[in-house]
C-alpha cells in the first residue's frame, strides 16, 4: 500500500472529500451521508485535478 499523506478536506452538506499524496500523485475519496466511501483510483497530478473528480463523483452518486 502507498503511503499517503492528507493535504485537503472538503465538505459539502452531508458529503465529504478527502484528498490525499503519494509518490504516484494526489488521490480522492468521498464520504457519502450514508458512511460509504467512493474511490475511482486514480492518480491525479494536482490537488484541484483530484478534488474536480470527487465533485464529478458526488454528482454521480447524486443522479
């Protein structure tokens, strides 16, 4: 597993994004309210590039 360091939490009512470096690059993670966490896993070469995804991800979700 890589090691990884939290640089950014976002939040959004009942929603939250985590965003996450490693070596590889900065990855996200969505909290859902219901607790479940959605993860694409991908590596991003930015922090801004991995949260828009999280956003991308809460939309999804939100549909």
């Amino acid at each position: 597993m890589q090691d990884c360091e939290l640089v950014d939490v976002l939040t959004y009512p009942g929603w939250a994004i985590a965003i996450g470096r490693t070596a590889l690059g900065y990855r996200c993670w969505v909290f859902t309210p219901d607790f479940t966490v959605l993860d694409d896993g991908e590596f991003y070469p930015t922090s801004e590039a991995a949260a828009e995804t999280a956003r991308c991800l809460i939309i999804d979700s939100r549909e």
